[in-house]
C-alpha cells in the first residue's frame, strides 16, 4: 500500500477513464486497512480509489507500478478479489497513506461485484500500456529493476505454457468438430435437393442430430414446422402448464412473459428462447388447446384457444368509450393487463375500424372511432 | 434406365452417408463427454473461458445455445446459465421501462442484473449479457442491441428504431441530449427530418423534453442519466415485471 499517493482525484489532460466500480474495499496484501468502502477508477494511466463517505480521501497508483495481476474467485462469505504485483515505490514517489509495506502486492475486493468487467479492462490496458505513449502533466514513473524483470519473465513462461497446451486441446476439439458438421451440412443439402428418397423417419432423426448440435436446421418441413419430437412434447407439456396461468391472466400472454414463468417454474434445464418458439409453433397443428399467435408489430402471444381477442376489442371498445379516450398506459391500468398487450388490443382495435388515434408528442391516444358510428 | 440407375446411386450414397454420420457421432459424443468433464466448471465460474468457447463454436458453425436439449446445454450445463440470464434480463427491462422508455445502457443493464442476482450468484460480464440478449431476439419482443459510443443501448420494446433514429441516439450519447441544431450541423440533416426523428423518441418515451434550457430544447435520454444508475428498482417497479 506503500505505491499510493494522495491525488485530488482529477483526471489529467490526455488522461481517460476506462472503468469504474462501486463497493471496492483495498487491503495491503493479506492486512486489511481503513480503506474499506470506496469506489475504484481505472484509468489509461493509473488506478484511483476513492472513499464513498469521505470524498476527500482520495489516492491513485499509477498503471506502470504494476507487475501482473490475478483474480481470486469469490467464495462463502468471501468476495471476489484482484491481485495486484507492484514494483517497489520509487524514491520521488508523492506521499501517501503509508510509508513503507511488508507486501509487494494489494488486494482489490469488489463487495458489490463488478471483478470481471474490472479484471478484463485492467488486463488490457496492462497490455496496451497507454500510458507509455499518452504523456500527462503527471511525471511518469519508469521503473528499470532489473531483478523484478527476471522473476517476472519465469512466471510469464509458466503460464504461457499452460495458455499453449489448452490452446492445442481446444484446436483438437474444433478440428473434430468442424468434419463433423461439414458432414451434416452435406447430408442436409442433399436432403434438401432430393425430398422423397430419403424417408420421413430418417429426416426427422437427422434433424434431431442437428438440433443437439446446435446446428440451424436448413429444411424446413412446414407439416411440423421445423420441430422435432422434442418439440412436439415440449409443445404438449407447455399446453398443460400454461393453461391456469392463461385464464388467470385473461386468456392472453405474451411469449417473454410464457418464458420466465416457465423458466421460474423448471429451475434446471430450461428452455432456450428458440425451444419455447419452436415449441409454441407446433401447438396448433397438434390440436392443442392453445395456440401461437404473432401481431402486426411482431410481438408474439400465447392465447387459449377459447380466448377470441376479436370479441376482447368489442370490451375495450366499451371502456374507450366511457372514458372519452385513453392510452395503452391508462387502459392497462384499467383492465390489470401488461401495457404491451394492452396496445396490441387497443391497435387490433383500430385495425377493425372502431377507434382512432391521436398520435402526439404527449403519447398515443385512442378514441372511439365516430366516423363509423355516426355517419 | 441410366436415369434410375443414377437415382439409386444417390440414394445408396445419401444412406451411406447417414450411417457414416451416426458413427462419427457416436465418436465425437465420447470425446465431447471428455471435453465437458474437463470443463464443465469452467464454463460455469470463468466468464473469459465461456467467451473462447462461444468463439470456437462460431469457427465451426454451431449454435451452443440454440436448444435446451442440445450437446452442449446437457453436458455442459452452458444453456441454463444463458436462458436464467435471459429472464433476469427480461425482468430488469420490465421493471425500468417507465422510465426509459425500453431504452438502457448495457452498463446499468449490467449493474441491475448484478443486485438482482445477489452476493452469492456467480459473476456476470457484459459478453454474457449480450450473447443471452440476442437469443432473446426471437421471443418478438423487440429485443435489440445498440452500438453507441463505446457500448451499448439495448431495446426492449417493439418499438421501430431505423438507422436514423439510431444514429441520433449515437450523437446524444456524449452528453445524454441533442438538440435540433446538434443534428442538423453534425448529420447535415434538414430541421424536419430532425424534428421527426426526435418526436417518435418522444413519443416512444425514450426522449424527455426540456423546453426551458437555455438557448434551444433539448432532448434527454433518460437511459442515459448516470445519476440514475445506482438507483434501486422500487416494489412498485419489481410487480410490473413478474407477470
């Protein structure tokens, strides 16, 4: 803690910020000290800490200070920390918190999180050294030791081997996995040219092999949308799990909201965006007693097959009416509907001619259309 | 006679074909069982090492995240981390949208998510964040992202933003404003393509109007105020955001 120096905490000319985080707490190496509450900034050219109660106290690092850092991951009651190496403190270094230190290194640790956006800007501008080329009105400190150059240059070897052998495993890996989707492509290419030799049966397994794989699937069969057995169960349990939460909402929902509440509900092995629409695409061909339904505007809805959102816009129109006009804000309020399917009804509505709007900078508002009633 | 023969060959081809697959698959499940074994935690605790992945799985051309049901999700446990992201995301979104109008910076987006999750959760990068807003696209609720600056606006409402709406949100991320005149000298606009773009803003609820600034009115973004950041998502907010 000794490489501190106070600053007024003013970024220099040529000086930039790069990050900040909250709810930073700094110990000198494994000793904690009275800087428990502040907020770091990283900039091009130094490290600055700030208290949260007491913005006077203020103190900065300058960037070529630092060896190299670690992260140390959070655990039970611990937060997730960085680990900064320093160089020694240079003998015209501006004073400080603290004269001396039996620690080469500090620890940052982030109680409110925010380590990894941190560690990776710190990590970077560790590998751009802007500092060296971007001069401030502050002196900037070159540190030429030449024993701390040769430890350094040990450790740097050590883990760049460890970098190289996962970068070969991982090349493996993409080498195998490359074959093998050149050879689904092809079989999905010759499927498509040749519909009809190959049979149902053996598409949809195959397409099955392409959807474990994260594969997008080239044929699309519109008898089964480009489902899979997978699908198709999925669609029949969603039927199932969606019905009470349909009539307790109006009959009506839109497609984010059917995600998290199944999601919420699941806990483990949920349900990736595509699965849910692929799924929900599939409902009304197997006679499902809900089904998908998209807008003009592209917002996707769940309704219960009983639901007739025609019939909903005969209630809504009544409601306009008694209020003279409303917004979709207003109307969801009214209604307890969410404000996005509130203006889908209120646009449905307009679509069959029985309101109006009045489109102004003070928002949307609907009125009961009068050239249709009384012309 | 050529021609039926020439058929049967492609046939024989296409189902020699199919089962040189199946067999390779059944290899490559072996070694991608190794693989995940390795890396399982990795991918769950190291947010860098999730970045390399999706990388190489984009070199080959697959989709880790397409399905639930996929390779990668059931072995490698990297879907449910996504799609859980992917309704904290949601819920966050919801709950602001009053005030920005389904407009918000990935960085406040990135903050509220880090309360929402709690002390305990695993940490979360702004990659993440993005790679889980994506696959939202395909729910239709206007789910987009942004460039500005040096990061990110992400829509959440079906609201039509076009290149020139875009590009005025560009110009008012410097100072969380523009006016008329701004646009006008920096995009060499005429004053009415100006003032439409900034009126279907306003409209939207992703601009404020501020008519007693000095000199012209400016139009504030509100998920532009840093001052809002840190500001906590009331009870109120958090109902509009559980269905």
């Amino acid at each position: 803690m000794d490489r501190f120096a106070w600053t007024s905490g003013l970024l220099e000319l040529g000086e930039t910020l790069v990050v900040q985080q909250r709810g930073v707490r700094l110990c000198d190496g494994e000793e904690k000290v009275k800087f428990d509450s502040g907020v770091l900034l990283l900039s091009t050219h130094r490290l600055i800490w700030r208290d949260q109660k007491n913005h006077e106290c203020c103190i900065a690092l300058p960037l070529s200070q630092i060896v190299f850092i670690e992260e140390q991951a959070a655990g039970i009651g611990k937060s997730a920390k960085i680990v900064v190496h320093l160089h020694p403190a240079s003998s015209n270094k501006e004073p400080g918190p603290f004269q001396s230190s039996k620690y080469s290194y500090i620890k940052l640790s982030f109680k409110e999180h925010g380590q990894i956006e941190f560690y990776r800007r710190l990590s970077e501008e560790m590998t751009q050294r802007r500092w060296e080329t971007m001069p401030t009105g502050q002196t900037i400190q070159v540190n030429k030791d030449p024993q701390a150059g040769r430890i350094r240059a040990v450790g740097i070897v050590g883990i760049e081997r460890k970098l190289e052998e996962k970068r070969k495993e991982t090349d493996k890996n993409i080498s195998e996995a490359k074959e093998m989707v050149e050879l689904s492509k092809s079989i999905a290419n010759k499927i498509k040219e040749k519909q009809g030799d190959i049979t149902e049966d053996e598409t949809i397994r195959f397409k099955s092999y392409l959807l474990s794989m994260g594969i997008a699937n080239p044929v699309t069969r519109e008898t089964y949308g480009s489902g899979t057995h997978y699908h198709m169960q999925l669609a029949k349990q969603l039927a199932g799990i969606l019905q009470t939460p349909l009539e307790e909402r109006g009959g009506i929902m839109s497609l984010t909201e059917v995600y998290c509440l199944v999601n919420r509900a699941r806990g483990l092995e949920l349900l990736s965006p595509e699965d849910l629409v692929n799924a929900c695409k599939m409902l009304e061909s197997l006679k499902l007693p809900l089904r998908l339904r998209i807008f003009d505007s592209g917002v996707m809805v769940i309704e219960l097959q009983s639901h007739n959102e025609e019939e909903m816009v005969a209630s809504a129109l009544e409601t306009v009416s008694e209020k003279g006009s409303l917004t979709a804000d207003e109307f969801a309020k009214l209604v307890g509907m969410s404000v996005l399917l509130a203006k889908e009804r209120l646009l449905l509505a307009e679509k069959m001619g029985h309101l109006c709007r009045d489109d102004s900078v003070e928002g949307l508002r609907f009125y009961p259309n009068l050239f249709m009633t009384q012309s | 006679l050529f021609q039926a023969k020439y058929k049967e060959r492609g046939t024989v081809l296409a189902e020699d074909q199919l089962a040189q697959m199946s067999k390779q698959l059944d290899m490559f499940k072996t070694n991608l069982e190794e693989f995940a074994s390795k890396h399982k935690q990795e991918i769950r605790k190291n947010p860098e090492f999730r970045v390399q992945f999706q990388d190489m799985c984009a070199t080959i051309g697959v989709d880790p995240l397409a399905s639930g049901k996929g390779f990668w999700s059931e072995m490698l446990g990297v879907g449910d981390f996504y799609y859980e992201l992917g309704v904290q995301i949601i819920e966050v979104c919801l709950a602001l949208k009053h005030r920005n109008g389904g407009l918000i910076t990935l960085e406040e987006l990135h903050q509220q998510v880090l309360k929402g999750r709690g002390k305990f959760a695993q940490d979360v990068s702004q990659d993440d964040l993005l790679r889980a807003i994506k696959k939202l696209k395909v729910l239709g609720n206007g789910f987009g992202i942004i460039p500005v600056g040096g990061t990110y606006l992400i829509q959440s409402v079906p609201a039509e933003l076009n290149m020139d709406h875009t590009v005025v949100l560009q110009l008012a991320e410097k100072k969380g404003y523009v006016t008329v005149n701004e646009i006008r000298s920096s995009l060499k606009w005429e004053t009415e393509r100006a003032k439409q773009v900034l009126e279907h803003l306003l409209k939207e609820g992703m601009a404020w109007l501020d008519t007693q600034a000095a000199g012209e009115p400016q139009y504030w973004l509100p998920a532009l105020f840093t001052e809002l950041y840190s500001q906590e998502i009331t009870p109120e907010e958090a109902k509009e955001a559980i269905p």
